[in-house]
C-alpha cells in the first residue's frame, strides 16, 4: 500500500477523534448580533474570531435597543463592543455609568475588572474581579482564581513567575511531564487554563511573559492525557511564540513528535486493512451502479466527489506531517 493512503486514513482516525470532541463557543449580543462563533478543538486556546465589520452601525443599534427598552444589557454589550475595539477609556466610562444605574451586576463587575487590566490599571482590576467573583463564584467555568492570580503577578511585578506561582502545582523537570493530581483534579485544571488562556489570546498579543508560562502549563497537562500528543505539540509551539524558552518545553515538543509518528507506525497494519476495505467498498459500488443504468452516473459522480475529497485531505495531513517531522528533527 503506497504512504499516501496511510496518510489518508491516519488523517481519517485523527478527524473522527476530532469531530468527537468538538463543540462551538457562540457569543451573540442582546440584538442577536453574532459577535464569534469559534470552534474549540480539544485544549488549543486560538483565541475568539470577531466577526464584527461595521463596528458604528452595531453601536448605533445596541443603542436604539436601549432607548427602546431601558434593558441595560443594551448598554453592557455595548460596552463589550468597545473593548473589542480596543477604546478602553470609552468603554470604562460606559461600564461605571451601568454600575450607577444597577449596581452590582456580575457583567458589569467582570467587564471593569478586564478593561482596568487592558489599561494596566491592575490593583483596580483585581478589586473588580474579586467583586465578580463573590456575586458570581461559577462564572466563567469557575476559572476566575486563576485571573486573580494573574493579576496579583503584575501588581506584585514579579519578574519571572513560575507556572507553580500560578497553580499550586508544577510537572517536574524531567523529560515527561509527572504529577499527583488526580483525573478529575487535572481536567478542572486544564479547563481553567484553557479558558483563561482562549480570552486572553483574544486581546493579548505575542510575546507576553505570563501566557507564555501558563501556555507550557496547559502544554504538559495535554501531554499526559493524551495518546497521540499533537494537541501538545501545539500549545508548546504557541508558548514558545509567546516568548517562553526553556530547554524542557523543547525536550517535550520532541517527545511529542515522536509519539507521534510512532502512531503514524504502530498503525500501518490497521490502515491497510481500513484503506482495502474502503477500495472494496468502492468496487461494489461501481458494480452494483452498472446493474442499474438509472443510478450508474449518480453513483460514479458520488465516488468521484469522495475520491476528491479524501485526495485533499491527504495533500493536506502530508504537508503537516512533513511539518512536523522537520520541526522534530530542528528541535
């Protein structure tokens, strides 16, 4: 069997894998605007993808929709817009007036506590993120102690924090990350990292020091829930992007490829089986279709398209295959 079906049905088993395991993280305003409409696969935090164009006619209208029903959520998204577009002093200014109106509201506490952390103003946001937290302790996924934790970082300055600084716990220095954390406690852990880390790439661009800490933290929890390693491998290379060097994050992206091609290996076996039942398959096809004159082009232009498909999706895991194994060999 020639490489490029075993490329095809190791991109086949790694999709169904994917497929599974996805889910969509939508955000619609109070106007029923689409703000992102981000697909999450697996624990590679890309950060959100706006879909805003015309960022004046959607204030426009969220303002209208205030005037209209008085709903303050109106103003809160509106706020949220701001921020998106970076306009932090109007944004602050919006927020404070909601809390005025109705205080205490956990959008409005969130919402100061991040544009104060935008504008550097950190002892202000911890306040506010703290007050978010007692109004709402499961907000977002209750991931917030690690936001505060982030926070306190800057306010102290400390100059080269440590993952361990940021949660209570660190994988060790060998070669394969270690820990005594149990399943459930290192899934709970990962989902925070994960969510911090997926807003904070939305609006933090490369290099900062504290993503890129905490982005080699989410790296080695991959790692060791996972079989194949390419999420990891992922996430390492971000941190790196991000601005974290340490021999040890490259001495894992190592052991990450390699596992991953010794997967690509241990299952030759099992893709020729699965690349000659497919071929089969696609005989009887042609077979049963020449029976019957009716459905014989239908059936010959299904095959086709599938063919097509599958021919791309090769082309497409050899190309990040070949990527890989370089990037393996320069590390």
């Amino acid at each position: 069997m020639n490489r490029f079906k075993v490329f095809l049905i190791v991109l086949v088993l790694i999709s169904s894998k994917g497929f599974a395991c996805l889910n969509w993280d939508i955000k619609r305003l109070k106007n029923k605007v689409e703000v992102y409409h981000d697909h999450k696969e697996y624990y590679v935090p890309r950060g959100h993808e706006f879909k805003i164009k015309d960022f004046p006619s959607l204030i426009l209208d969220l303002e209208k929709g205030y005037e209209k029903t008085k709903d303050i959520d109106y103003l809160s998204d509106k706020g949220y817009v701001l921020i998106i577009q970076g306009k932090y002093e109007e944004a602050l200014k919006l927020y404070l007036e909601i809390e005025k109106i109705k205080p205490n509201r956990y959008s409005t506490a969130s919402n100061l506590g991040t544009t104060y952390e935008l504008m550097g103003e950190n002892e202000k946001a911890y306040e506010w993120i703290k007050k978010s937290i007692e109004i709402n302790p499961k907000s977002h996924e209750e991931s917030e102690w690690l936001h505060l934790k982030i926070l306190e970082a800057k306010i102290k300055k400390i100059q080269n924090p440590t993952g361990e600084f940021f949660i209570g716990t660190n994988f060790g220095s060998e070669v394969l990350p270690k820990t005594k954390l149990s399943d459930e406690e290192l899934t709970k852990l990962q989902d925070a990292l994960f969510f911090q880390l997926n807003e904070r790439i939305s609006f933090i661009k490369p290099k900062d020091k504290i993503i890129s800490v905490l982005l080699f933290e989410l790296g080695n929890i991959t790692l060791l829930n996972e079989a194949i390693s390419d999420e990891a491998s992922e996430i390492y290379e971000l941190s790196k992007k991000y601005g974290f060097q340490n021999n040890l994050l490259n001495e894992r992206l190592i052991i990450c490829y390699k596992k991953m091609n010794e997967f690509s290996l241990r299952n030759n076996e099992e893709l020729n089986k699965m690349a000659s039942r497919e071929q089969n398959l696609s005989d009887k096809l042609i077979k049963k279709a020449r029976k019957n004159d009716n459905h014989f082009g239908k059936t010959i232009l299904f095959s086709l398209a599938i063919n097509v498909i599958l021919l791309i999706c090769s082309i497409v895991f050899f190309i990040k295959w070949r990527k890989l194994k370089k990037a393996a060999t320069a590390s």
